[in-house]
C-alpha cells in the first residue's frame, strides 16, 4: 500500500539530501499549520548529507536511513531546543539526547525538528502552548472545504480550522501534513492516539515498558510512552522495531530482547476474536462514530472474525482515577521546576522562596498551575489515603478488567479512540481544558491506565469531510498481533489521502512529489 | 511503662524508679525529683518536682554509602572535590533524567542490615519526599519510607559505669529499619553579598538512614551506641563513617517524662558532628527541658541545632515552616526485589540479583566477636579488649572536672582516632615471646598514653609493632630490666632509628649480669643500712623490697629484681 521511499532512496531515484529539502521546504510553505517549534535545518541537513554518502559508499544503516523525521518538544535533543511549549524551557538547550532519538539517529533518520505540543503536554487540543495552537492540516484540505458550510459568508476561513487533538498535536499534523515520514508523539492518556484520529494518521501507544522513556520530559512516569504516529500501520511497526528494548538507563523498560518484526499480510481473520467493550459507549459518543464503530465491528465479522461484546466494568471509574493520579505525578514531577539549574527564573530575588514562587507562575502556564496544585492537594497527608490510594486501587482494577477479558480469549478490544471529528478551535476554547481533558481522553486513558499497547487507525471521513479513527487495544507486548490486525483493518478501509490544497497552493511541485510517500 | 525504663540508664535510673514508682501518683512529699546521668550521680532536677524524670532518647543516622558512584546515577563520589565537578545529569535533575539503583549501595544496606539483625526485606519500595530547598534540585529526595530495606534489628554496644573500665555494662538498642536514600547537595549562604551558592557534589549520594527506637536516656549512651554502629559500619566497609567529613550524621530525638506517664514532647537535635558533641548535645537537650518543665514552660515539637561552641542547643529555623512532605510512590523504580539462595531463579543473570544468603556468608567478624575473640586468643580481660577496639575513652567524670554550670553532670568523653589498635597489639604479641596479658600493658599503659600526650594516631606512632616486640623481647629474655625498658622506650619515640639493643648497649642500660658484682653492691648496701638489716633480722621481711630499691638505684636500673632479692635474703641468713 505505501510507497517506498526506503526503496527509492536505495535505488538512488531519491537522495536523503533532497527528500530533507524538500521535506524543509513543505515546513515553510506550511508554517501556519504551527506544527513545529523549532526547524533544524543546518543540522538536518548536515545528518542528511552523512546518510547520503552512507547510500554512495553502499552502507546504509538501515531503513530509516535518510528518512526525514520530527520529535515531539518534550523529547530531549543535543543541541536543538527542548521547550515543553513553556516560558519555563523556553531557550532550554539540552545536553543529551532522549534514548529514542539517539536511536532513530544511530539509524540515520534526519531530524528535522521539534514539534508543537500542549504545555507539558497538558491538554487535547494542542492549543494550550505557550507557541500557539496548531492547526489541523484537515482544516486545508479539499474534502473539508467542500463538506463544511460556512455559517455565513463574512466569516472568514480564518475560523473555520479545527483543533488537531493533543497533546501531540504538532507531530500528528506534521505526518498529515506530508512534512515528514514519522513522527515521535508522547501518550499519556492518549496524547499520541487523539491527535492521530484527529488529523487521519496511525497512532501507536506501545507497552508501557516497551520504549524508553529515558529523555522523555515526563507527564506522568507511571502512564508515559513515547508515541509512534505515522502514515500507515507498516510504518509504525518499523519505526517501533527500530525504538523497542530495554534501556539500562530507564529502569521500567522490560529485560526481555526485543526482535524487530514485519507485519504479515493478514488473509484469514476466522481465527481472531474481536471485543467490543460496551462500556465505550460513552456519553457524547457522535452518531456518526458510533455507527463507523458498527461498521467495522461488521466487517470484522463479515470477515469470519468473532466479535463479541465484552464487558470493562470499571471502565467508568477510570477517568476521575486517571485525573488524580495524573496530577499527583504532575505535582511531582514539576517541583524540579524551580529556576536554579536551568529554565526561566524570575528576577524576583527577595528571598530564594519568592524566587521560585516567581519563577513557577511565570514559567508554568494556568493548566499546569491548576494541575500541581491539585496534585498536592491530593497528596497532602491527610487527603492520600482517600484520594491516591483509592485511585490507585480502581487502576489495578481497571488493570485486571482488561486482564479478564484478555484471558477469556478476546484477542484485541475494538473501540472508538474519539468522541467525535475535530472541533473547530472556536467552538473548543469554549470550554476550559479540564473539561476539555476528561471529555477527550475518555477512551484513551485505559489503555494507559492498564499499561496496554493501543493504536489508532485512519478509518473515514466524517460528514464535515474531518478524519475518525478508531482504536485497537492489544495485550501486553502483543505489538505484533494488535499491529497485524490493525493492518488488516487499515487495508479495509482504505482511509482516504488528504488532498491539501493550501499546500498546494503554496508548494505545488514538492507536494506533488511527496503525496502518498511512505517509507516502508 | 516499667519496661521503658528498665532500659533506660543503668542502675540509679532504676533506683530513680523505684523511688519514683511507688504508686502511679506523685512521689511522696517532700522528696526531690532526681534526674541522673549514666555514672550514677543524682541531680537535682528541681526544688519542687513532684517526681524524677526519665529522659528518652532515640537517634536517626545517616550514613552515607561508601560506594563509587552516587545511589541513582554514575558521577563518581569524593570528599572535598572542587565544587560541582560530580554531578550527572540525574543528579542536577535535568528534565527526562531517571534513576538507575546502584547495586553496591543496595549490597551495602544488606550488609548493614544483617550486622545489625534486621529483617532483610526481600521486597522493598522507593518514594518521593517533596520540599523545597536549593540544594535538593528535583524538589523531592527519593527514599523509602513505606517498605524499607531492612526492619527489626537491634545494636549491642557497652559502656562503662563511674568511669571505671572494669564496671563495663551492654546495653541493646533496638533499630526500626534501614533505608536507602539520596543525599542532599551542599547550600553555602554567603550573608554579605545574600547569595546562597549550591553544590551539588553530594546531591545524590547514597545514604542508609538508620532509625533507632527511643532506648537510650543519655548522652553517654547515645554516644556509645554510635561508636559501635561506626565501628561496624567501618568493619563491614559499608561506609567510612568519619563524622568529620559528614559520612555519619546523627539526629537526636529527646524528650522527658515522669514514669508512669506517657512520652514527654521531643525535639530534633541537628547539627552534631562529633560523637563528643552527641553526648553533650543530648544531655544539654534534657537538662534544658527538665529545667523548662520545671519552671512551669512547655517543650515545643521543634528542630534545634546544637552549637558546639557555646555548648548548648537553639532552635533552629524550619525549612518551609509545617513540612508536609506529600510522600508518593517514586514511579521510576520497580520495586527492589532481594533474593536468597532459596527463592534465587536458576536462570536469573547473577549480575542483576542481589543474594542475602551469600552477603551474609561473607560478612567480616563484627567489633564484638572481634572483642571475644580477643579476651578468648590472648586471655586479656574484656575492658581491655574494649580498648583496643573502640574509640571512644570516657576519661573523667565531668561534674568534678568542671565548674560550668551548665553541664554539671555531664560526661565529658574523649575521642581519639585509635584506628588499628588491635592489629598493632596481635603484630606485638605475634612477634614477642612475652605473654599477651603483658603485653597489653606495655599497649595501653605506654603506646597509648604516649600517643594521646602527642596527639597522634596508631597509624602515626612513631615506634612500630616491630619495635616495640624488640624491646619486649629484651625483657623477656631478661637482658634488661622493666624500668630500663621504659627509657630505651622513651628513647625509641624520638624516632631516631635505633634499634632497642643500641640504645641498650649505648645507654649501658643492660642488666649486670655478673653475680660477683651483684653481690659487691648487695653487699654495699646491707653495710649502709643497719637500722633495715635489724629490723629484717628481727622478721619484717618487708622492709627486704626497701633494699631491694636501693640496690636497684645504685645499678640504675640495670640489674633483676629476682636475683637481687635471691642475693639479699642469702646474705641476711647468714
């Protein structure tokens, strides 16, 4: 199904330094999409000149060799600034590089640069950063264009555009967006997932354990995975084969070797039992998804799969949970935030109290504040028992719910990843993004709450022309599996490409060129 | 209750009960309430206190690991390196960093553990403890206060009653547990220029808190009680435990009541840097609360700080007013799973476990059985054994040395690096035909006493077990006398190289070994000394020793006490 750029740049018909050319070149013709903080051009440049003379002297380090590629801004980078989307990274130079960049440029992906994101990856919409929101590139597209009805003629396209999803939101774009072949995300509660189905891209949140999250500046230790978003599922099996394994430098990375595979071609779906838990249909469900949801369910069905209703009971208790946990964690995590070692810190220098007072509101944007202080709230003495613990119980058994219904022979949970299509960016700050947060991660947060391996899959267009995916929740370092199907599927559908004619308007020659480029 | 004193300080704090416990109400009237230190003398605790009060102690210590790298990362630990130069990224807390557990520093805590008879856990947890403060860069210290590493132990350690070495007591004092966690870095406030400048050398580094029970009630104890914990500590090599150099740090919890009734309000006495100051710290601490309950005041929950040059403790200003420390799971650490050969997996890669059994196995003899092995080998008494290993002397009882008001009755202990002692007393009687139970003698009453006088340590003297054998060798095979093995002695710490034989034969200090001549001098004297002779004729043989003296003047020492005595008593029958 996807083009092989590998291939092509293999048989010379394509070298690293163009595809990085004009892979940049989309970059700016695209700069109001908002997908990326920081462009490194020298140094993408430079990594694809080394690729190229690995391609000349006949040694590429594999398939991703030259292969453009952007990271998320909550990934450490040598050199590149690592911002957190926060006036309190703002300018921060990291001096290392996170375990899963190191890895894809030991296999010679060129970098082109660090994606926008939610604050600390904070919020759904990728519109609470201190950069500006990101722009779905959906919003651009034809499909869309001639689906939506503007409300009246004088509003101008300006305020049309929807909301990427988040908090990846900047790495999902970039992907859609034709700018790069791959791109890091982080999932926390759904972070890499909700920005795919948003923006009609795949989405992979591994295993907790699978994937380093050593450079990863954290969200929340205990759910953080480093997210694969791509333009097909084959893609995000290599990518993921290429960052998989332990890490001694992160201690919750599982022992176990990892082997890298490729994906089989499905043909016979009579042996897979597919659950549909039925606690996903959730409040505010869009009709329209759920009926998307129907349909696949039937095609699994038609197929000779076994597709059964299953039952998540604790499903319900799951997003309050995650909410104190999360920020629990948050507070935590953030307290290193003070100002001395790196970072913003305020000229407020009455005391070294006042400074780092100063310094976290100054820094720390109103949804991360919030956060820290609900965090400690919840883990004051005498509130942990009740809130903490308590939380942390309903997640073994939210846990042991998907452990039930995995041993009662379900081989993959089928399920919405979204409420609805994407929100224009004016109808979703209309609501503050706490609401925001706990609507839009509803069907997410489980699977990271449980630590399972999920992906989002590109399935169709809405009835406004806006992409709707839908999940697959596999079992514990089931990539693999859960990979197979979700490629099956994905050759069912057969998702519609984004017919961008912003970009085309901007680049027409480069856009022609990469159209449909995929690299595996 | 009873039991709580009973192991509490020695016999007078019994006494002190008994008098005190005679119904749970008031003592009798009229009877003044007593507070006592270890040595037994009674202090007046007030002129109206209804009853005697019972001081509590427990201690928390922190003993940094003595490992080459940091508990969580692989800067390099030292003392004293330039600022800032050992600091990982981890350490400095930079963004994404994580914590990967040193296998040494958990090695170590087992080890420790085991010394002192805890539990091991087999499975223990990290968490995170939040504060703020500028030399804690993450905002939280990662320790384990739900399930540390070990649990349930108890420490044995001994000391003397009235200052007399012979009148030894053991005590035990139980240990809640022992956790691993990350030390802190170094804040220097410069109050001039109002700047605090950071180090971070030390952020990081491992620590084993240990946590004792509240079985001690003085300063003696206390101070004790950690001898013997750095003595095994420096034994198992699990720290360095020099106090100076911050790698043992104590914390004193006191607090007094009357018996019967429960625990009085304590304070945290920081800031102590030497076992000396521990003692004085401790008693300052209760005398200062028996006085302020005794006036009337209250004690108040407070950390204070013990100024060792004013000899008294202050409260110390709290670092961010009502701690709560929000404790919560640390999320980067699996829990740390123990093994013992029983529950060992066959197929586990052995770098990564860590084995109880075979740490145990080869656990070095501990400062007590070292102790008893000693008194056993060498069949020196037990004080002795004491002396040449441990550190602590309690040389007088301060209450009749000084006239400070403020620590009248307080012990006054003396610290002295005598590191090696042992080994220097076995290299002696290894290479000495002399009688260990002599020897000893000479190491005490002599190297010792020398040593102390010059402000030197074992390691530093300037006679070495080689020498000193020499010289007793010399005694034994009587070529010299004892008083003139003291001179080539004292020539000998000149440190000028000779061997004891030149001395001897420089100094002409070997014994006469002619009996005419002898016999001569023996002669001489009994000439001299009518009145002796009669008296000695007429059967107060002791008078005998008083010539044997005069002849041992006019030889200068040079000739034996025996042969001379055999001489005297011959020629006075005669």
């Amino acid at each position: 199904m996807c083009f092989q750029v590998s291939a092509a740049l293999r048989d010379g018909h394509v070298t690293p330094t163009e595809l990085c050319q004009r892979c940049l070149s989309l970059i700016k013709s695209t700069k109001f999409l908002n997908a990326y903080i920081t462009v490194a051009e020298e140094s993408a440049l430079k990594q694809a000149e080394e690729s190229e003379e690995r391609y000349r002297r006949g040694q590429p380090l594999g398939v991703l060799d030259g292969i453009p590629i952007a990271v998320k801004d909550n990934f450490n980078t040598a050199g590149i600034e690592t911002t957190c989307a926060s006036n309190m990274l703002k300018g921060y130079i990291s001096p290392y590089n996170a375990t899963v960049v190191q890895k894809l440029l030991d296999q010679g992906a060129v970098l082109l640069g660090k994606t926008n994101l939610d604050e600390f990856a904070m919020g759904s919409g990728s519109t609470d950063g201190v950069f500006g929101p990101v722009r779905n590139p959906w919003s651009y597209s034809r499909q869309y264009k001639e689906k939506s009805v503007p409300k009246s003629h004088s509003e101008d396209e300006e305020s049309n555009w929807v909301i990427t999803g988040g908090s990846s939101g900047g790495s999902a774009a970039a992907v859609s967006s034709f700018t790069c072949f791959a791109a890091l995300g982080s999932d926390t509660g759904g972070s890499t997932r909700n920005p795919a189905a948003h923006c009609g891209v795949v989405g992979l949140k591994p295993t907790y354990g699978l994937i380093s999250r050593h450079g990863l500046i954290p969200l929340v230790n205990s759910m953080d995975v480093p997210g694969i978003l791509t333009r097909c599922v084959d893609d995000a099996a290599v990518v993921l084969g290429s960052l998989a394994g332990h890490d001694p430098k992160d201690s919750t990375t599982i022992q176990d070797n990892f082997k890298p595979f490729e994906l089989p071609n499905l043909t016979d779906v009579s042996k897979l039992s597919i659950g549909i838990p039925k606690e996903y249909h959730a409040p505010g469900l869009s009709s329209e998804i759920l009926a998307l949801w129907s349909k696949a369910a039937d095609l699994f069905k038609n197929a000779g799969a076994k597709v059964i209703e299953v039952s998540l009971p604790h499903t319900r208790y799951s997003i309050v949970c995650y909410h104190v946990l999360c920020t629990a964690e948050v507070a935590s995590n953030m307290a290193r935030f003070d100002g001395l070692e790196y970072g913003h810190r305020s000229d407020m220098n009455k005391s070294t109290e006042s400074m780092y007072a100063a310094t976290r509101r100054e820094g720390f944007n109103d949804v991360v504040r919030g956060r820290i202080l609900s965090g400690n709230y919840f883990l004051l003495k005498q509130n942990y028992e009740n809130y903490f613990v308590k939380a942390q119980k309903v997640r073994r058994l939210i846990a042991n719910d998907f452990v039930k219904v995995f041993g009662s022979g379900v081989d993959i949970l089928l399920t919405p990843t979204t409420l609805s299509d994407a929100a224009p960016y004016t109808e979703f700050i209309k609501e503050d993004n706490r609401t925001r947060s706990a609507q839009d991660d509803i069907l997410t947060q489980a699977a990271n709450m449980a630590g399972l391996p999920a992906i989002n899959v590109p399935t169709a267009l809405s009835e406004r022309g806006l992409p709707v995916g839908l999940q697959f929740i596999g079992r514990s370092f089931q990539e693999k599996q859960l990979l197979t199907v979700a490629k099956w599927f994905e050759k069912q559908v057969k998702f519609p490409m984004i017919q961008l004619e912003e970009v085309k308007r901007h680049d027409h020659g480069v856009f022609q060129h990469q159209k449909s480029a995929s690299f595996s | 209750m009873a039991a709580v004193v009973v192991r509490g300080c020695g016999g007078v704090w019994r006494r002190t009960w008994q008098r005190g416990a005679r119904g749970p109400g008031p003592a009798p009237r009229g009877q003044h309430a007593v507070a006592c230190n270890a040595r037994g003398g009674a202090v007046p605790a007030g002129k109206s206190g209804p009853a005697p009060w019972v001081p509590v102690v427990g201690l928390e210590i922190h003993a940094q690991i003595s490992s080459n790298s940091k508990l969580f990362s692989g800067s390099q630990v030292q003392f004293a390196a330039p600022p800032n130069s050992l600091v990982s990224f981890f350490d400095a807390s930079l963004p994404g960093t994580l914590p990967v557990l040193n296998r040494r520093c958990v090695e170590a805590a087992v080890m420790t553990g085991l010394a002192l008879n805890c539990s091991i856990n087999k499975k223990s947890l990290f968490d995170r403890k939040h504060y703020f403060y500028a030399d804690l860069p993450a905002g939280y210290q990662i320790t384990q206060q739900r399930v540390p590493i070990a649990v349930n132990g108890s420490l044995s350690y001994s000391l003397c009653i009235d200052n007399k070495m012979n009148q030894m007591v053991t005590k035990t004092v139980r240990i809640k547990q022992i956790q691993l966690e990350q030390d802190s870095g170094k804040s220097l406030h410069d109050d001039t220029r109002s700047q605090t400048l950071i180090d971070l050398n030390r952020a990081g580094v491992g620590l084993m808190e240990v946590v004792m029970e509240p079985d001690m009630c003085c300063g003696e104890e206390a101070a004790a009680a950690v001898r013997e914990l750095q003595l095994i500590l420096q034994t198992l090599g699990s720290s360095q435990a020099v106090m100076a150099e911050g790698q043992l740090r104590v914390d004193a919890n006191v607090s007094v009541h009357h018996p019967g009734e429960p625990y009085g309000v304590r304070t945290e006495v920081k800031n102590i840097n030497s076992i000396r100051f521990l003692a004085k710290a401790v008693d300052y601490e209760i005398q200062r609360q028996i006085e302020e309950l005794e006036n009337g005041g209250t004690i108040l929950n407070e950390t204070r700080a013990f100024d060792s040059k004013l000899g008294c403790t202050v409260p110390m200003r709290d670092k961010e007013g009502k701690q709560d420390y929000r404790f919560m799971p640390e999320p980067n650490l699996p829990p740390l799973i123990l093994y013992d050969a029983k529950s060992l997996p066959a197929n586990m890669n052995h770098q990564q476990v860590v084995n109880i059994d075979w740490i145990h196995e080869r656990l070095p003899d501990l400062p007590s059985v070292k102790r008893a092995k000693l008194v056993e080998q060498y069949g020196i008494l037990p004080e002795h054994s004491f002396t040449l290993l441990s550190w602590l002397v309690f040389l007088c009882n301060y209450a009749t040395h000084c006239t400070s008001p403020v620590h009248a009755g307080i012990g006054f202990l003396l610290e002295k690096n005598e590191d090696g002692l042992a080994e220097f007393f076995e290299n002696v009687v290894k290479q000495t035909q002399m009688k260990p139970k002599k020897v000893i003698g000479w190491i005490i009453n002599d190297l010792l006493s020398h040593l102390k006088q010059h402000s030197l340590t074992v390691k530093e003297s300037p006679v070495s077990s080689f020498l000193l054998a020499d010289l007793l060798n010399l005694l034994v095979k009587k070529d010299i006398s004892s008083t003139a093995a003291k001179q080539v002695l004292a020539e000998l710490w000149k440190g000028e190289g000779k061997t004891p034989l030149e001395i001897v034969k420089k100094k002409k200090l070997g014994l006469i070994q002619d009996q005419k001549e002898l016999e001569q001098i023996c002669q001489a004297v009994i000439d001299r000394q009518e009145n002796e002779v009669m008296a000695i004729k007429s059967g107060n043989q002791k008078v005998l020793n008083k010539l044997i003296g005069l002849v041992q003047r006019e030889t200068q020492g040079r000739s034996n006490a025996v042969v001379v005595r055999q001489i005297l008593e011959k020629k006075l029958s005669e």
